[in-house]
C-alpha cells in the first residue's frame, strides 16, 4: 500500500494543481495542522500561512496560501484557496508597498 495521499490544490485564475504527496502542513485559526494518508475526514477553514508540502519523493515544496477550505475523505485532499503563490513567482516590492498601505489605513 502507497503512503501517498492525492492532492488537488484549486485557486482563482490558476491550472488547477493535482499530484500524489506524502503530507500537506498548513493552518488553520487552531494552528498548524497537517494531512497525510488516513486522515480522517474533515472539512477546515484556513488561514494565509506558508503551507508545506512533502511530495512522494520526499522533496519539501513551500507554497504561500490565501485564506481557503480544505476537505479530505477517502484519501484526498481537495484545498481551495482565494490566491496561491510559489516563492519565486512573489513580488517582494509589491508585497511590501501592499503592507506599508495596509499598516497606514490600521493607524
């Protein structure tokens, strides 16, 4: 028996991203919570964080991830976020000018 579970990631404008992994760390309002094979069935909010995930080969990939749903049953994990991005694929200048905006309304 495979120790994979199957993955499908699914975010606004996107390919949706399908593969077989060994885990998915992300978070949720309780904290860290991560999905592997047999998990229970769940359904969870979760919250932007840098989720993690262990592909079959044991390579650790780092995705950021918006606020989403996640759903597993019967070893598969159906991830819905608003927004997702790869580290290479973010904008470090806009991310930061973004902040700097967001901070100046919170004052």
């Amino acid at each position: 028996m495979s120790n994979t579970i199957k993955l499908n990631i699914i975010a606004p404008g996107r390919s949706p991203i399908t593969e077989e992994i060994i885990s998915l760390i992300t978070e949720n309002s309780s904290g860290q919570i991560e999905f592997m094979r047999g998990h229970a069935p769940i359904i969870s909010s979760t919250i932007p964080t840098i989720s993690r995930i262990k592909t079959a080969d044991g390579a650790e990939k780092k995705i950021f991830t918006a606020t989403g749903i996640v759903r597993v049953k019967d070893n598969i994990i159906d991830f819905c976020v608003d927004s997702m991005n790869y580290k290479e694929e973010i904008d470090l200048r806009r991310a930061e000018e973004s902040k700097e905006r967001a901070e100046k309304r919170l004052k």
